[in-house]
C-alpha cells in the first residue's frame, strides 16, 4: 500500500481497525481526531498500569486500532479547519468515516463534497445501519447491532437468555468489509480513474456472517433458538468437557469423522447403531441418547489425550484457549499474530503475503494526539 494516502475520520473500533491493516500494509494514514481526541485514547488498560510501555493518551486499545497512523487535531466546527481538511481530502486515495449519516454533510465533508473536490477519491463510510434505510441514523454500538442483527438470539444456552459475544465482532465484522470493499474499490479506480462511495453497515457485516443459521431461517420461518456451545444439526460438533474439565472442541460433519471418532474412542459400533448413524446426523436428532455414551467416554481422559487421539484421527479437534494461554502459545507466535512491540504483545496482522514483509516485523507507533498536527498543516496548507 505504500504511496497510498488515506484520511481517516473514524474513531473507537468500527473504522480504525479498518485503517490500521491499512497502514500494517504500508499506506500512509493520517488520523483527523477532534481536540479531545479519539475517546479510546482514554478507554481500556495500558498507560495507567504499565506506563513504562505507553506515552502519553495512547493506551493499550488505542495501540492497536491506531499504530503507524499520524495524529492531527482538527476543531471540524471551525471552517478554517474544515479547510485543511479539505485540502487533505483534495491530496487523499481514501477517506474512511464512520460518523453517524449525515454529520459529514453537515461538516461539509461529505461524499459529494469530497468527489467535487477529488473524483478519484475512494470514500468509505462504516455505520451502524448503513447510509439509508430505516434505522440508518440511529446512534449504534457494537452490543445494539448484536441485539438487532439477530446473533444474540442464536447465542446462549436452552433455557437461558441471549448473550452477546464476548468480542466487538459488529465492529471487527464491518472494518473487515469497509477493508475488502475499500480494495475493490480501488481496483475499479484502476480501470476506470473514478473513486466512489463505498456504504458497510454494521448490521450488513453480522448479517452476513450468520449466513448457515439465518439462511434456514429465511427458508423456514422458524428461529434457530439457543445451543450453547453445540451446533444446532450436527453432534457431535462443540465444546465438551473431559476428565480434567477442560473444554475440548470437536467437530464432527460428515459419515466418515464419525467413524473415526467412534473407532478412535473404542466404540466401532456406534456406526451401526440406528439411533446415531449417517447419513441424517442421527446423532443429534437422539442427541440424549448418544451423549449417554459419548460423555462418559470423554470422562475418562483429558482433554490433551482425547486431542491427541482424534488428531492422530485427522478429526478437527482442539482444546479451548483463554486470552493469557493464547498470549503465551508458541503456534501463534510463530504465525506473529501475537507479536512483540516496544515490551508487550500486540495482535499483528492475519494477512500474510509471500512477495512482501510480514507487517509484524516492521509495526510502528501509534502516535499522541495531535503529534503530526504541526508538520501536516506546514505539509497541506
């Protein structure tokens, strides 16, 4: 991405995680933050516990959504700094927004005020619901788009109440999207030497990542309801405890995993048995019934041993992993999606690719508030 300018309107997560693979990839991305700055510069843990690893108003959150990124501060009820950021946008490949509709227009920074002034400008705006529709200029955090897309209500256990995800998964879904759309959009730029304005939603992500549940629901009619950690059709396919209460996750899909599970724990005949047999994942179907035998089996080893017999079976298996376990795990250093940065671990980049430098190995600062603000108004003005 180097040789790429990106201007960067976007604050807390929905946006910024967005920009950040950008600068990961070498693009230039300057981060246009009010006087007050970005509110996640004050959110979550870091400077305050570890104030060797942080400078000032960059905390451990901030960190992450914002390295390698420039800070200028810009009043945008002033016209004067409204100005510079037009001129900014006048010089910009890309203009990422994630206020809620309608604020950017009334700053007069919106999409038909950004391609009047630069037609091959890309102009990304990440919203709760989108740029038009019925909700589209509700207020949205990453919990309300959980609740209204519908995951929450497919997440918990029978008989409990429905539970969000324990990550900002609306948030984290639609930057992913704003990324991969913000590409395609470039790459029409390449053909025809237009930008254009590219609309994700954060209830449009969820959506689409909920495409096995929802999709049976829109044939159906019929709400999925609560699994808890199994899956709704399939069995055995989830999370299970074993002798030392560890978690260990199993997922079992097609008539042949089930064999080998049922040869690899002992017990070839659950294959010929009418209640749990394929094709129809039986099963589930006798879910009581199978996990009156196949628990019991689990009981009697760890989740380490089970692991390392269903691996040894070619079954997808692993044991479940917490924040800190993960943080210490080999495997996902040595991939360096968990690198070293300035004596902490960081979350690096998931895109790896062969003709370039892994961004873990060269992950820069993410700077104080208003840091560039000097240079880029000497730069621009």
């Amino acid at each position: 991405m180097s040789g790429l300018l990106v201007v960067d309107f976007t604050a807390y997560e929905s946006g910024p995680l967005a920009t950040v693979m950008l600068a990961d990839q070498g693009a230039r991305v300057i981060k246009v933050e009010p006087p007050a700055g970005d509110a996640v510069r004050a959110v979550g843990l870091g400077h305050r516990d570890r104030p060797d690893l942080f400078k000032e108003t960059v905390t451990a959150s901030f960190q992450q959504f914002n390295r390698g990124k420039e800070s200028v501060t810009l009043d945008l009820k002033d016209p004067d700094q409204v100005a510079l950021a037009k001129k900014l946008i006048v010089k910009a490949d890309i203009v990422f927004e994630n206020y809620r509709p309608g604020v950017m227009k009334k700053l007069g920074l919106d999409y038909d005020t950004a391609s009047a002034l630069n037609p091959s400008v890309v102009y990304v705006s990440v919203s709760g619901y989108g740029q038009f529709g019925e909700f589209a200029t509700n207020a949205a955090f990453d919990v309300v788009v959980q609740a209204t897309s519908g995951i929450m209500s497919a997440t918990g256990f029978p008989g409990g109440h429905p539970t969000k995800s324990g990550a900002s998964i609306a948030d984290a879904g639609a930057s992913i999207y704003a990324y991969g759309a913000c590409l395609t959009a470039l790459y029409g730029r390449e053909k025809t030497g237009k930008g254009c304005h590219v609309d994700v939603a954060m209830q449009d992500a969820l959506m689409m990542t909920q495409t096995d549940v929802l999709s049976t629901a829109l044939l159906t009619g019929e709400a999925p309801g609560l699994a808890g950690n199994e899956h709704l059709t399939l069995h055995p396919f989830g999370v299970f405890p074993c002798k030392d209460e560890t978690q260990l996750a199993l997922a079992v899909a097609a008539p042949h995993q089930f064999a080998d599970m049922a040869k690899a724990m002992g017990h070839p005949e659950w294959v010929e048995d009418e209640r749990f047999g394929f094709p129809e994942p039986l099963a589930s179907t006798h879910r009581a019934d199978f996990d009156a035998v196949f628990r019991p089996e689990l009981a009697k080893k760890t989740a380490k041993e089970w692991k390392e017999i269903f691996s040894e079976a070619r079954l997808p298996v692993n044991i479940l992993y917490d924040y800190v376990e993960l943080g210490n795990s080999d495997f996902l250093q040595e991939r360096k999606i968990v690198a070293n940065f300035k004596g902490m671990k960081v979350v690096g980049n998931p895109m790896k690719l062969s003709a370039y430098p892994d961004p873990a190995d060269a992950l820069r600062d993410a700077p104080t508030l208003g840091e560039h603000t000097a240079a880029i108004r000497k730069e621009f003005e």
